[in-house]
C-alpha cells in the first residue's frame, strides 16, 4: 500500500482521495539550512533519490520560484511540498525514534559541544540513512531545549564536530566557518610519496548531482562558471614505506589544512595531484582500498584532528584536537617507519 505525503492527513492511515501540496514555512530553526536537508527531514520516509528528482523536476518551489538542492532556506520562507508516496514498510522505519547515543567528548560548556565522531556515522539522517549524531544525540538528552550541527564532515570522516546547544551560538560560529576565521587542520593518508614542495593546491572545484542523487565535485577550471574557488594547503607529516608482501605502495601521511570548505574538497583536491585518500570509496583507487582491506585498513583515512575557532561567548581562541582513532594508529604502527 502506498500512502501520501504532503497531502491532507487520514486517519488509519488511508490515503487521502485528492491528495494536494502543502506550504511549510521557515521557522528560526531551520535557518540556514539546506533545502534538499529541510526536505528530508519534513517528507520523512522518501528517499533522497526522490527528495533530489522533486527539485529538479520544479515540483518544490522556494518563494513561489525554482530553485535547487544547495539553496538555503531563511525564516519566513515558503516551500512547497509536492505530494510524494511512500511505502508502509519504508514509513514504519521512517517513524522509528533514532537510538540514543553519547559520543566521545572533547569540550563541552553551556553553549556548545565538540564531539570525536566515529568514522561509518552520518552527522544527521537523510544521506542514505535515517539517522545521524544529531538525532542520536538529541535522543539520548532530551532535556536539552536545542541542539543543532555547525558544520558537516563526511560520514567515513573521523573527528572534530561542534554542535551548537544555544542559537546565538550556532549563529556566532557559522559566521566564522563562512567567513574562514576557523582553523581546520586533518590528517590523511595518501597513495604515493607527495613532493614536499607541493604547499599548496588552489583549484576550483564543480559540483554536481549523480542521477541516484549522489553528490559529487570534480577540479575544473577557473574561467567555469559553476567552479567555486577552493584552497587547501598540505604539509607532509611523515612517509610509509611500500610493502610489497602485501602489494601496498609507498603512501605519505598529510597535514592537510582547508582554507575553504567545499564538500569533498580534501578527498578531490588530493585525489587531482595523482595521490587519493586510502580507502577513499569515491575518488580513491579501487583496486588499492581492496588490498587495504586486507591489511586492516576498513575505512577512508581521514580525520579531523584539529580545529580552531573563537569561542561563541567569551571570544577566546580555542585548538581542540582529536588524536587518530585506533584502527587508523594501527595501520599505521604496521609501517617500521611508525614501530
């Protein structure tokens, strides 16, 4: 049985007879946001495949006018909401409470948290999942009036995530994420020796939607219209010998510091210069993650290890640090150059 979304309730569950579009309007909490995120989490059960296909299509209006999935919503907006179907068995999912979960924590006071995410968790639901830190989060303290994310880090990413517990917060420290007064500092494993005089990598990035909806960014020129410029600076911490035993090459651990955050910046960026992310499942080497499996190494090699920002109510300048999660410092004390 199919059932509707958007159109005007029934009880039992029963499909209204003329299902029609509704307007949600923008309340102060989702200020900021995303549309194709506002999207997901108000068509709860709908695939995201769907959520991207409604917005291509021009079903979702924005203020009456087309608009895209990388728009940001502001309060007092409308959005349309075409009605959408979902299945019994996908709804029933849908309305499952995320579970509870604490994270590792590396700060917390009263107007902010910053968390040592675990590589494999999304930060919020929607990406292919129903749930995130986010909403885990918030399950597992209820009490707490608001908690919202400040910035994102790719699900296979490990380390630093600040959420904001006050709105004043979350507003101060997104003004310094887009005004790149943060200082944000991971480290990655890379396939290859990188030359030690390649400082600095400033090529505009592309984005992209693939057909299922998935995002993607390529390097492109800078005379692309659609390129946004994008600059991150490396510094080589140390370098792994090859291990032919196991068929693995030379690889060389990064300092990578972003002064722009594009989505995929780092994992494209390295991946253009000829040296992917070990176990980069999108831009990295295939053949080459397969071995590393094999090895141990189960997951992409990435992770926020420093971040540096003011904080939201005193001004103080704060370095917090993440060390590497154990199944990477593992991979990398299999190297004699890291016994």
């Amino acid at each position: 049985m199919k059932h509707i979304i958007g159109g005007k309730p029934a009880a039992g569950r029963t499909p209204p007879e003329a299902p029609a579009a509704r307007i949600v309007e923008v309340d102060a909490e989702s200020a900021g946001q995303r549309l194709d995120n506002f999207l997901i989490r108000h068509l709860k059960g709908v695939p995201k495949t769907h959520v991207y296909r409604i917005i291509r299509s021009g079903e979702v209006r924005l203020n009456k006018g087309r608009t895209s999935a990388d728009a940001r919503v502001a309060p007092g907006d409308l959005v349309r909401l075409p009605p959408v179907r979902v299945s019994d068995k996908v709804l029933d999912k849908a309305e499952r409470p995320a579970p509870a979960r604490e994270f590792p924590i590396l700060l917390e006071d009263e107007h902010l948290i910053a968390i040592d995410k675990p590589a494999g968790t999304a930060v919020h639901g929607g990406s292919g999942v129903s749930f995130g830190v986010i909403e885990q989060l918030r399950q597992a303290r209820p009490q707490a009036r608001f908690l919202e994310l400040v910035h994102r880090l790719d699900r296979e990413t490990s380390g630093i995530l600040l959420v904001a517990k006050k709105r004043s917060a979350l507003t101060h420290l997104q003004d310094q994420f887009r005004g790149r007064e943060t200082g944000k500092t991971y480290l990655a494993l890379v396939t290859g020796h990188w030359p030690a005089n390649k400082k600095v990598i400033d090529t505009p990035l592309h984005k992209y939607l693939q057909e299922d909806g998935e995002r993607r960014v390529r390097v492109t020129t800078p005379d692309d219209p659609d390129g946004m410029r994008s600059v991150t600076l490396v510094k080589v911490r140390s370098q792994l010998a090859p291990r032919p035993l196991q068929g693995l090459p030379a690889m060389s651990l990064l300092e990578v510091t972003i002064k722009t955050g594009r989505t995929h910046q780092i994992r494209v960026h390295l991946s253009s210069q000829g040296h992917p992310i070990a176990g980069d499942d999108k831009y990295g080497d295939f053949d080459l993650n397969r071995r590393l499996q094999k090895q141990g190494l189960k997951r992409m090699f990435l992770h926020a290890w420093r971040l540096q920002f003011d904080h939201p109510a005193s001004g103080e300048r704060l370095e917090l640090r993440a060390e590497l999660p154990p199944e990477l410092t593992a991979f990398l004390s299999d190297d004699p150059a890291h016994a």
